[in-house]
C-alpha cells in the first residue's frame, strides 16, 4: 500500500516520503497515530502543495544537526565495562551501550542502529566510532572504554583526559621551541 508519512519515522522515512508498507502496519500503527496517510489523488496534490514547507523543515534539521556535530566534535563518550586481566573485555562493547552512553553524558539521542564501530571493542582504550545524527548527517565520535571497577565518574574522567590532552600539547609545543632554537644556531653557525 502506498503511504505518504506525515512526520519523520525512525528506520522507515522522512517527512513527505512516499512509501509502500503493509496494509496491516498502516492500519495498526501508522493511520492510527497519525503518522501517515494513503497515497490518493487528493493527497499527492496536498503533498505537493506542502512541499516547500517540508523542505524548510528539513533545511532547518539538517542545520540543527551539522551544530549538534560541531558540539560533539568536542566531546567525548566514556563507556565502562567489565573487565579480565591485561585490560580485556568480557566480550565487546556494543552499539546499544555506546548510544545509552551517549544519552547519559551528551543528552543527545542517538540509535543503536545508526552508530558504526569500524572494529569490536575488545579492550579498554581510546577509540573513535561513526554516529548518523540526521539523514546524511554523521560525525566521529571519540570513545573511551574504562573498567567498570572504575570508581571515578565521567566527568573526573573526562577532567583527566582533558589534562593529559594539554600536558601532551604542552610537550609537543616544547619540542618544537627546541627545534626551532636548534635551527636558529645552525643557522647562525652557517653564517
């Protein structure tokens, strides 16, 4: 049966699609909430009457989701689980619980289908996965996997990971004074 939804469905479309569903899931389910209408005449004409609005709407998500990605660019997901000896997992971290820590620590709600982790996580560490935040939307996130004995909470966490960033920066930045101090004398010792 042809439909054309109403508002967007995770995992199904998007405001304005036109799709084909099953008789019984447009009954039971879409019809019932109002999320979808039959694909008649009449209806096409309205979609079609509707459609610069429901392209605003979708501009306006897309942009809402590119700020949301330059939020997250910034942040960073800490996900604890149980551990064996040398830093091992008992089993892998999964979608579900990257997205659960997603919603904890960043209040941003993303589907245990639209993350993407390249490799199982199998140990405790750094990682960077993919996250779908709208439509065509995606962004990295970075991950840090701790033992769940971890007594500290994310934000400690996060509080640390941020000194070890700047103390890394800062040795970096040292490094390079000396190299540039080292040029300089072969310079003037060329002269």
């Amino acid at each position: 049966m042809k439909v054309i939804l109403l508002e967007d469905i995770p995992r199904v479309g998007h405001e304005g699609d036109v799709l084909d569903v099953a008789d019984g899931y447009f009954r039971n389910y879409l019809e019932p909430r109002e999320m979808a209408v039959r694909a008649t005449k009449g209806a096409m004409r309205d979609l079609e009457n509707r459609r610069d609005a429901i392209e605003r709407r979708d501009e306006q998500k897309r942009k809402r989701a590119q700020e949301k990605v330059k939020e997250l660019r910034e942040r960073r997901i800490i996900v604890k689980a149980p551990t064996g000896e040398g830093g091992r997992l008992h089993g892998s971290v999964t979608t579900g619980q990257i997205s659960q820590a997603a919603e904890e620590q960043l209040n941003i709600i993303i589907d245990r289908r639209d993350i993407d982790i390249p490799e199982p996580i199998r140990e405790i560490g750094d990682y960077l996965i993919t996250a779908k935040i709208y439509k065509d939307v995606e962004t990295e996130l970075p991950v840090r996997v701790v033992p769940i004995e971890d007594e500290r909470s994310p934000e400690e966490i996060l509080e640390e990971i941020a000194q070890e960033i700047a103390a890394r920066e800062a040795e970096e930045a040292a490094a390079e004074a000396e190299e540039e101090a080292a040029d300089e004398e072969d310079t003037e010792g060329e002269e």
